[in-house]
C-alpha cells in the first residue's frame, strides 16, 4: 500500500482491527438472514509524512449512496455549533449578499440554513441522496455529486467561485486527497478562504478514540500533515483553532499562496510546535496505540459480561458509526445490548451492521427501565445525559466507554 499524500511504501501498522462492516450500513429485518460483508479494518501510517490511513476498501460511491443513513440535524450540539460558526465567519470575512459560500459535503443543510437565515448566498455539495434531498427541502441548492478537481473546472468555468469554501468533517472521507484539495485551489475566489474542520489526530491518539477509526475515514490528520498537504496545492493555512468538537478537533483557515492580505497567525506555528514536542513527527509515536485500544476492549467486554451475570439490563444511546466500531471490534451482540435508542427516524427500526442489535425509539428506555444505558457517541454525552436526565428515576445509571468506562 502507498501513501496517498506522498506515493511513500507504508510498512508500520498503526492500529489492526481484523474487520467489520461499514459502520453506516444498517441493516433491514430482511437483511439479517443475508451474508453481510466485512472489510479490513487496519491502519497504517507513513514516516514521511505522518498520514494515518486505511486502504479504500470499499469505496466512497458505495459508502455515501442513496441509503446513507447519517443526518447532521439531529444533534442539538452539532447544530448549536454551526450556527456559532456562521456568526462568527460571517462577521470574520464581512460577507454580505453579494458574497457565495460554498458548504463541501453539506449533508442535509445543517449549517447553510443559516446562512441562508441571513440572507447569503449559499450552495452544497453532497453525494448521499437522502441527505441532499433534506437539504432541498430547506431551500438549499445542493448538487448530488463528489467534488474534485472535476467538479471544480466546471463550477469555475460557469464563474461559481465561492468567497468561502467549509469542509466539516470531510478531509477524512476523500480517499483522494491530492485531487479534492486541487479541487480547492481550482475553485476558490482570489482573495477567498477555505474552512476545514476534522477531528485531531493527536486528540485520537491521547484520548484513546479508537472507535472514530471507520471505513468511511480515509485519512487521520495532524495540522503538520494538512499543512504539507495544502502547501503542495499552493493554498496557505493562516490560522488554526483547537475545537472540543467530536472528541478534539482542529478548525484550519486557508488562503490562496498569492493572497498576502491574510498574514499567517502565530497559532499556526505554535499548534505545529505543540505536535512536535509531543512527537508526532517520530514513529514510536504512533506504535503504541493497539495496546492502548486493547485495553478498553478488554474493560469494556467485563463490564458488559458481568452485567449480564447479575441479571442487569444494559441499553445504548446514539447508534452512530463510532459505536459500531466500538461493538464490532468487541464483538458486542445483542445477548450483551438489548437495544440502541436514536433520535433519527431514518436509523429506527433498522439493526446495527454487524452486532444486529436492534434501532428504536427513545420511549423504549422508559418502557423498560434499563439498569444502564451506554452512551456510544460520547463526544456529546452532556446533551444526552441531559436528555435522558429521567433514568435516576429508577436508580438507572449511564455508562461511557472511552476513553475508559466511566460509569455515573
């Protein structure tokens, strides 16, 4: 396998967790009597360059098609978030209603709606079908395809050049990397600047967030490594900010190399100090991270086990990708969860990939009165403890697995 930044031979291993299925794949009741596909699940990273990545088993097309079943909507936080952004960028750049933002993967218009709110314009691209169809009903251009540089020459020809491009949570899915950020650098308005947020490698590996690793994630970033990234394609990363978003996330703001109008802040080189000095930029780094995930599969797995041998009932909240993760790489099935409640309709009534354990409402939780419920996406824990606040009713209590089970 190569390095899809830098064409370098990967040869160290970074994490190896056999296999799973895509972790966005639910399944039908009739599904569950039919062979389901598994795919590798190992890592590898590059000592050139110090990407983190997964070869593209399957690939994007069929990941992000029309049963995709991941909607931004339905998280508080994650709306709460975006809106904040749009305040802030829309003040930032002094953008008006002569300005076009463009929004890169805008799943169902989560955050453009408030650009539009404000009278911008605004336009996305998103291949899932059924999240660009939301998007539309919002009244939010959205064009169903794949961007790169494709896309970007004939946006570009038709004079489509945004004075702002986001990209949340999307540098991870591009499985190639060097065309999608070409794409950038085609596309973007001279005097324009590109947003990107994607979760923090360091965060990943400090904070034990092995369940963030999934098919869908091509790429696992550090600001060293999207900074090299960038620079190759001419585009200048000016600022950097640390966000607490999805575990420990990094939010980059790029520029054209020609456009000096934006100096580069000093955040930038302190971030890229920090990650030094952390030692980011040496393999041994990156070689201790399976033990380290072990070790939370192994507490995980006890817990669970010794539940069901006092006779408890353990429920889960949230059937997000990074819970099938977690289930698949534990081998968790439904003897152990008896069910996954999720906020979306669009998961309810499905099974999750691989452990088969049904998707319900949240009502069921109050029906019947679990002894714990697990918090799979425990990057929004707070929301969710919060919500579900009416367990300690009955002596319920929640649990969180990473980075090891807390249990409150």
């Amino acid at each position: 396998m190569k390095c899809r930044f830098c064409g370098n031979y990967l040869k160290h291993q970074f994490i190896d967790m056999v296999s799973a299925p895509p972790s966005n794949s639910f399944l039908t009741k009739e599904q569950l009597d039919k062979p389901e596909v598994f795919y590798p699940l190992r890592l590898m990273v590059c000592e050139k360059c110090w990407l983190v990545q997964i070869d593209e088993y399957k690939k994007s097309e069929e990941i992000f098609n029309k049963d995709y079943t991941y909607f931004s909507s339905y998280s508080k936080t994650w709306l709460r978030h975006a809106k904040k952004y749009v305040d802030m960028i829309i003040s930032r750049l002094s953008l008006n209603a002569t300005s076009l933002v463009m929004e890169i993967a805008s799943n169902d218009g989560y955050l453009l709606q408030y650009f539009k709110e404000k009278g911008i314009p605004c336009m996305g691209i998103e291949p899932s079908v059924s999240t660009a169809q939301e998007a539309r009903k919002k009244g939010i251009e959205t064009l169903e395809e794949f961007f790169g540089v494709g896309l970007a020459e004939k946006l570009s020809n038709e004079g489509r050049k945004p004075d702002l491009i986001i990209g949340n949570n999307v540098l991870a899915h591009v499985p190639n990397i060097n065309d999608f950020v070409k794409g950038l650098k085609i596309i973007l308005k001279p005097g324009g600047v590109i947003t990107m947020e994607f979760p923090h490698l360091m965060r990943l590996v400090e904070g034990n967030q092995f369940d963030t690793i999934y098919h869908e994630h091509f790429s696992y970033f550090s600001l060293h490594t999207v900074n090299r990234i960038f620079s190759s394609h001419d585009l200048v990363i000016f600022d950097v900010e640390e966000l607490p978003t999805h575990g420990g996330s990094l939010r980059i703001y790029a520029r054209h190399v020609e456009d000096n109008s934006k100096p580069v802040e000093q955040r930038v080189a302190a971030l890229l100090e920090k990650e030094k000095t952390r030692g980011m930029l040496a393999i041994d780094y990156y070689l201790g991270f399976q033990h380290k995930a072990d070790k939370v599969k192994y507490a995980f797995l006890s817990f669970l086990v010794e539940q069901k041998k006092r006779g408890k009932k353990v429920v889960a909240y949230g059937a997000a990708a990074k819970g099938n993760t977690l289930l698949n790489y534990c081998g968790v099935k439904k003897d152990l969860i008896e069910f996954v409640v999720d906020a979306s309709p669009y998961k309810q009534g499905k099974y999750l990939p691989g452990s088969h354990i049904p998707v319900v409402a949240e009502k069921e939780i109050k029906r019947t009165k679990p002894d714990y419920v697990l918090i799979l996406p425990w990057n929004i824990k707070d929301e969710i403890m919060e919500q579900l606040g009416y367990i300690h009713e009955w002596d319920g209590r929640f649990v969180v697995p990473i980075p090891e089970i807390e249990i409150s």
